[in-house]
C-alpha cells in the first residue's frame, strides 16, 4: 500500500520536524513544570515525523562516514571546550540556574532514569539526523537552488549556504551561539 503521506510537498516534510521540534521546545520554555512530558512528547513527535516522512528525504550515501565520525569526536570536545571558556570569561554565556535538572526534579529513580533516557536518546539521536536533515539537506540547497532545492546536490558548495546555515543555525541555540556557529561551520565545510 503507496504511503498517503508520499503525497507531502517536499519542502514541507523538511520543514515539518523541524517546526515540531521548535514549536514545543518554546513550550517548555513558558511551561517550564511541564519540561519532562514536553521532552517526551518532542521526541516522540519528532521522531515519528522523522519515520513517516523519511520517504521524501533524500537517500543517504554512507560514502565516507568516517570524516563524519571524526568530525563529530573533534565537535564534541570543540562544543564543550569553547563553550566552557566562553562561560568563564564571558558572563552573558553562562546557562541559567533555572535549568532543568533531573536529579532534583524526579524523586523516584524510575521516573529519573526514564526522563534521563529519553533525554539521550532526543539528544543523540533524534535531535542530529533532524537538524542535519533541515539545515544541511534542505536550507543549504534551498538557498542553492531557490525554486526548487532538490536541484542542487546534495554537498554542493556556496560560500552563501556556508555562512547563511551556519549562523542560522547558530541563532537556535541561545546562549550557546558562537559555540554553534563554529560547530556549523566545521559541518558545513565537511
């Protein structure tokens, strides 16, 4: 049986899990008591975007999954590190202390280790395919090829795409901003 949702314009299936994504993590942000059924519900929504409408994303290539592989090991001590000296010498970057924090939040170990889960599988998993689907797969060929993205190729290069995505990408990420610009730029130029 033909999947009815095939039928979906390309760009807004690209689109989509992003706009679910955004759309409750600002949830969470005025509802913050609510943080961990948002989280849940985020992530399952997202992830389930993600499946339905995997028939219109593009096929990935595995082709060198390694560049990426080392790429991501280098972005997570670049993330941590630039992040934590920024914090040390720049006031304006250091989180809130109203983050949420499971381990004062949840009084039963159950419920904690459950959150903690879905917290990491939202973060590992479903959070980069999503982004790297939105930013990288549709924006960067988007600003490529305007009328229609899936005329560019996938990894074709453009100064424009380069700077644009990387600092969009950038400005979703609050306080954590030129930590993520870089990142995207390290992404962008891989």
């Amino acid at each position: 049986m033909p999947n009815p949702l095939r039928k979906i314009h390309d760009d807004i299936a690209y689109i989509l899990p992003m706009a679910v994504f955004l759309l409750l993590t600002g949830a969470a942000g005025k509802w913050p008591d609510a943080y961990p059924l948002i989280y849940l519900v985020k992530t399952i929504l997202t992830a389930a975007a993600l499946v339905v409408l995997w028939p219109n994303f593009t096929k990935i290539r595995w082709n060198h999954w390694w560049l990426g592989l080392i790429l991501g090991v280098v972005g997570i001590f670049q993330w941590i590190g630039m992040q934590l000296l920024l914090q040390k010498y720049f006031p304006v970057f250091r989180p809130s202390g109203e983050a949420f924090n499971p381990l004062t939040y949840f009084h039963d170990d159950g419920m904690r280790n459950a959150f903690i889960v879905v917290r990491l599988i939202g973060a590992v998993l479903v959070v980069p395919v999503m982004e790297e689907l939105f930013w990288r797969d549709f924006l960067w060929r988007q600003i490529l090829a305007p009328n229609d993205f899936k005329l560019a190729a996938v990894g074709e290069w453009g100064w424009a795409p380069f700077l644009i995505v990387a600092g969009a990408l950038s400005t979703v990420h609050g306080k954590w901003m030129p930590t993520a610009m870089v990142w995207g730029l390290m992404i962008g130029g891989l």
